[in-house]
C-alpha cells in the first residue's frame, strides 16, 4: 500500500514530494482536495484552557472525528478539518507544538509517520496557524534530533516552515510523582513547554499501540510521558554518555499500580489540547517498541483527547475496563469516556473495529484492577 511521505533513506520520495508540495500550493490557494471532503462543522465551543482533570457537568456530547483511506495524511487532515472554525478559534494566539511520539529512535513502527505530521502541518497552514509552530519531543531511547532524522522529519519541518526541538535541551519544571514501591512522591524534571498551555496549543501525534505497562498507549500517555526529559547524551545500550540519566522510568512508579496512577494524576497538568491518533499502521503485541504492524488505515481526531483515547480503544477492539489509567480518568469525566455520549463524526466505529493481540504479559497488567491487599 502506498502512504503519504515514505521515506527513501533519510529523506522523502520524489513522488510523495511533489504530491504533497503541490497539495499545499492548492490548501494556500484555494482550498485542498482534502478540505472539500470534510463534513460541514458545527458551532464551535468554548475552549478554553482548563485542568484536563476538573469533574464536568453533562454538557456539550464528546465528538470524535474517524477517518480512513489509504493516504496517511489525507487521513489526518480530514479528520482535523471536521474541526477547522474549533481548533483556529482554539489557537488564537497561542504557539503550536505537535509532539510526536518518539519512544524509538530507530524503528519507525514504533514511532509517529512523518505523513502524519504532514497532515497536521497542512492543515495547520489551511487555518493560517502554522506560523510560529513547532515539532517538540524528548525521545524515550536516544537523543531526539537522532531520532527525528531517521524519521525523515528535518525536510518536511523545512518544508513548511517549523522549527524541530529537543525538549531535553529547554527548560524544566519539577512535577512530583507516586512510586509504589516506598508510597512516597518523587521529583521529577518535566518540560515546561508541555506544562504552559497558556502559551502552548499542544497537538498530541499520536498512534494505536499496545503497551507492556499500560495496555494501551494513546494520545494522553504520549504527552504525560514525553514530558520527564533526559541528560544529553543519554541513550540506551551501547554509546551512553557516562553519568547520564533519564527522568521517564521515574514516571512509571515501579510498577503496574505506580503507573496508571501516576497517568491519572499527571494528567491535569500534562495533557493535549488535541488528540491525533494516527491508525494507518498500528502496532500490537509487544509494544510500545517490540510489537508487529497492524494494517488498519485509520486515524481519530478529537479537542477532547480522552473521548479519543476511548473511541481508540474501541478501534482496537480492547476491553476499555482493563486500561487502568483511562478508567481513572473516567471518574471525573464520564461524559468522555461512554460511547452513546461521544457524537462520531465520519466513519462508522464498528466498520473500521480490529482485534489487536495484547502484550505477553497482559496478565501481570492487569493487576491494578485488584486493590493491593491492606497491612
């Protein structure tokens, strides 16, 4: 199958560089084929920037945007589209930061598509938001700017204008987590840049995947745990720089319990303020790094990114009851998470439904679904 923006060594096809160059020449000019094929939007809502976490009354329905087709960025910016009048009046002035989701420097299943950052980046141009954007990552194995170029995502950030920033290089603020091993809170160093949505419309470019901690990790997980930077010079296995360490394991809790709770509580300071869950190629099995591909050609869009993580879920046809941190979630916000709430736009779910194989040790997760034993 082809998708938008393959890369051919550390670059893009020609072929998939003039499609796409010429999209955009047509987006600026008069509209891309792409806009043309998004539903009329309804009015939009208030958006302002609130605790991702502060209990709602029943209001305004969820609504989710599922598209599918067999070009990753048309894919992404239909679904967008479907929000165009919400996400500008969103913006306003803030800067935009699309954050990847690089857990991988190196596997590019493991990692977002450049075509999905593609489809953002037009559409972005499409509302006249692009100026001032930026692609922003603190990598999980390696050093980011390494990882970026494996992806191909230097000429496509020169492509439409963005800057490419490793969060582990910008300023820091301390967050403090649960560790489950001493019930005690932990200091952790987390990117101000994520934490500051006064100043930030943060884009979660995220992915379906299955995860060895958590289930399922989704357009939440990849803010909450991009957010803990790294020393530079930090990597995994052969080539780490001496003394160098990372703050991400501290996110996790040391354990199954640790992590979802801290997923939950993280959560309302450290969130998207939209969600763009890119399906083409999903990853089950072993994630977030080891798994197999997943042929399934989707891609989600939402302003609410726990409406998304819950329509996602359905996606992969995982029991939403054994994603222990999005359940947490739930409590506060259960308007987000009950699917005859949501107001699907586009696609039918059940039509697009797959069955993703869990991680080996799925069993072992789900220990956070039974309350530790009290002494």
């Amino acid at each position: 199958m082809r998708c938008t923006a393959q890369r051919t060594g550390r670059g893009y096809g020609r072929r998939a560089f003039l499609r796409s160059t010429i999209a955009g020449t047509l987006a600026a000019a008069a509209g891309a084929r792409w806009l043309r094929a998004a539903p009329p939007e309804q009015p939009a809502q208030p958006t302002a920037a609130r605790p991702a976490l502060a209990a709602t009354p029943a209001g305004p329905r969820s609504r989710v945007a599922l598209t599918a087709g067999e070009d990753r960025a048309e894919n992404v910016f239909r679904g967008l589209s479907m929000f165009r009048r919400q996400i500008a009046e969103a913006i306003g002035n803030r800067r935009v930061v699309i954050k990847p989701n690089n857990v991988s420097i190196d596997r590019q299943l493991a990692a977002t598509h450049a075509g999905c950052l593609e489809g953002i980046l037009e559409f972005l141009r499409s509302i006249g938001k692009l100026e001032g954007a930026v692609i922003a990552e603190s990598a999980a194995t390696g050093p980011t700017m390494e990882g970026f170029s494996n992806f191909g995502y230097p000429p496509l950030a020169e492509r439409y204008g963005v800057k490419l920033i490793d969060l582990d290089q910008q300023p820091t603020a301390t967050l403090f987590v649960f560790d489950e091993k001493d019930l005690r809170p932990h200091p952790m160093r987390v990117s101000k840049m994520l934490l500051d949505h006064a100043q930030h419309y943060v884009i979660s470019a995220a992915m379906l995947k299955t995860h060895d901690r958590a289930v399922a990790t989704l357009s939440l997980k990849n803010i909450v745990f991009g957010a803990p930077v790294k020393d530079l010079g930090f990597r995994f296995g052969p080539g780490r720089a001496p003394g160098t360490t990372t703050q991400k394991p501290i996110a996790h809790g040391s354990g199954f319990y640790g992590i979802n709770y801290n997923l939950f509580a993280l959560a309302e300071r450290l969130y998207p303020d939209l969600a763009v869950i890119d399906g083409y190629e999903g990853m089950e099995g072993n994630g977030p790094t080891m798994g197999t591909p997943v042929n399934h050609r989707v891609c989600v869009v939402s302003p609410d990114y726990l409406a998304a993580d819950r329509v996602a879920v359905e996606l992969m046809g995982i029991d939403f009851a054994k994603v222990g941190y999005l359940n947490y979630l739930a409590q506060a916000r259960p308007h987000s998470t009950d699917l005859l709430e949501i107001e699907l736009l586009g696609e039918p779910l059940a039509r697009h439904v797959r069955q993703y194989r869990l991680h080996d040790n799925i069993e072992q997760q789900l220990i956070w679904m039974t309350p530790p034993q009290a002494s």
